[in-house]
C-alpha cells in the first residue's frame, strides 16, 4: 500500500480544526507546539479543566511521537526528516479530536495494537491501579518511559482510544491515534 502521508493532514483542513501540525519532531517543536496550543484554549477562554485535560495529554502525545516513534521510512526521509509525526486537534463546542501519527515498524504493530486493546477493556479504576502498579514497580526503559503515556492518555481522556494501521511498505506502518477530550 501506498500511504500518502499528507492524507490526514488534508482532512484536518475540512473541518473544525484548532491546531495542525506536519513535520519533524523535536523537543524544540514540543515547547513550540505547546505554547501555542496554551495561548489559544486561553484566548478562547476554554474552560480551565478542559485547557488542563487537552495540555496534559498533548504533552504525552508529543512525549511519545519524540521518543517512541520509529525512524522514517528511507524512501521517505529526504521529504519528512529523521522523526516524522502528525497532530491535528479539532473542536466542537467542548469537545476536543486529538489525532496523532507516525511511522512504526511492522514488528511493532502487534504488541501495541494489544497495548491499546488491553487499555480500552479497563474501567476507570482498572487504570488507575494499573497506572499506580507501573509506577511503583515498573522498571524505566532506555528512553525513559515505564509505558503509562497511553494508559494516562487513556486516564485523562475517560474516552476509549480509537487507533488504526495502515501499511507502508514490507517494514513500516503509518500509525493513527485517535483521543476525544
């Protein structure tokens, strides 16, 4: 399959959209896109919790696009940079759409997609426990995470998470995160 990378990028033009962003990621970018999603749910005096809820998992989700995402595809590094990654956060009236996206490779998809599977089947105080239980037992990993960005996107969102794979080519995999706020 030939993923156009562009493709959710477009279609966050059509409607609704608060912040969208294509490129490559950097923790410079991070401080960038966070500063400005603050100064926009400020000026439209969104209220303070719903301003908390969309900054704290925008914060895990760019957290996780700059560490856990797999290097682009090298047919197409030249035109995305090393870390690629996709955020497109749209409004309805309270209501916030947090997409994002990036490369994974095919060995990966399983486990996360088993990941994912395992959060949306919890209750609310299932996470909590399970979030409470990894962050007293778990071990860090080499890039700093013990895995509770999913599980306090899952948390802070109280809404199931939507995620969808498209394949790239015989290595790689475009991965979609959907979070509603």
């Amino acid at each position: 399959m030939n993923l156009d990378t562009n493709q959710l990028y477009v279609e966050a033009h059509e409607a609704d959209v608060f912040f969208a962003f294509e490129g490559e990621i950097s923790s410079e970018r991070i401080n960038v896109i966070l500063e400005e999603i603050e100064t926009k749910t400020e000026a439209m005096r969104i209220e303070l919790r719903l301003r908390k809820k969309v900054y704290n998992i925008m914060v895990e989700c760019l957290q996780n696009l700059y560490h856990h995402s797999d290097e682009v595809p090298k047919t197409m590094a030249d035109r995305l940079g090393k870390s690629y990654g996709v955020v497109v956060l749209k409004r309805k009236k309270n209501t916030f759409m947090l997409t994002v996206g990036n490369f994974v490779s095919i060995d990966k998809v399983k486990s996360l997609s088993e990941k994912i599977e395992k959060l949306n089947s919890l209750s609310k105080e299932e996470l909590k426990e399970m979030y409470k239980f990894i962050l007293n037992y778990q071990k860090l990993s080499p890039k700093g995470g013990g895995g509770l960005g999913l599980i306090d996107i899952a948390r802070k969102s109280g809404h199931k998470l939507s995620y969808q794979f498209s394949q790239f080519d015989d290595m790689y995999s475009f991965y979609k995160l959907d979070i509603v706020i």
